[in-house]
C-alpha cells in the first residue's frame, strides 16, 4: 500500500520513460540543428561542399527515418531541405 503511492512506482514509469525519451528528442534535434546550420551556410559559401553534402545527407537521412516515430523530428528534413534548395538558387543567381 505504501509503495504504490510513492515516486517512480511501477505505475509512474512509463511516464518517467517518455518524459526522458521526449527531452532527449529535444536535445538531439537541437545538436542537428547547430550541426546542419554551418553546413548550409559551407554549401553556400561553396567551400567544403563534400563535408558539408554528407553531413546534410546523413542528419537528413537520420531525421527522415525518425519521423517516422515522432513527426515533431520532421520539422529537421523540411528545414534542412528548404535551407539546401535556397543555398544551390542563391549561388545560381550569383
């Protein structure tokens, strides 16, 4: 009877999980994003574009998958996309 009004009981694990496993999404998206943001801005520039391809290629790859599981994580393919087609059109018109 006690143990089942405490904290982190069996009952409230579940929560604890997704709580853990949401701030954790956060976290991940927030280190893509600072990760793919010089990236765009080296295709851009045009210097570095192997780096930088593959590293826009393989976060997006990865963000794409885990959409799949949670479609906040498809905001980062959207973005990085938009970011990639404005980087190539800008460097057409220059």
């Amino acid at each position: 009877m006690l143990g089942s009004e405490m904290f982190g009981t069996p009952e409230n694990a579940g929560a604890i999980v997704r709580l853990f496993l949401g701030g954790g999404i956060l976290v991940v998206t927030a280190v893509a994003f600072l990760v793919t943001l010089p990236a765009i801005y080296l295709l851009y520039r045009g210097s570095y574009r192997l780096v930088a391809t593959s590293i826009v290629v393989v976060v997006g790859a990865v963000f794409l998958v885990g959409s799949v599981a949670s479609p906040i994580v498809a905001v980062l393919p959207a973005f990085l996309f938009v970011g990639v087609v404005l980087s190539w059109r800008e460097r057409r018109t220059a």
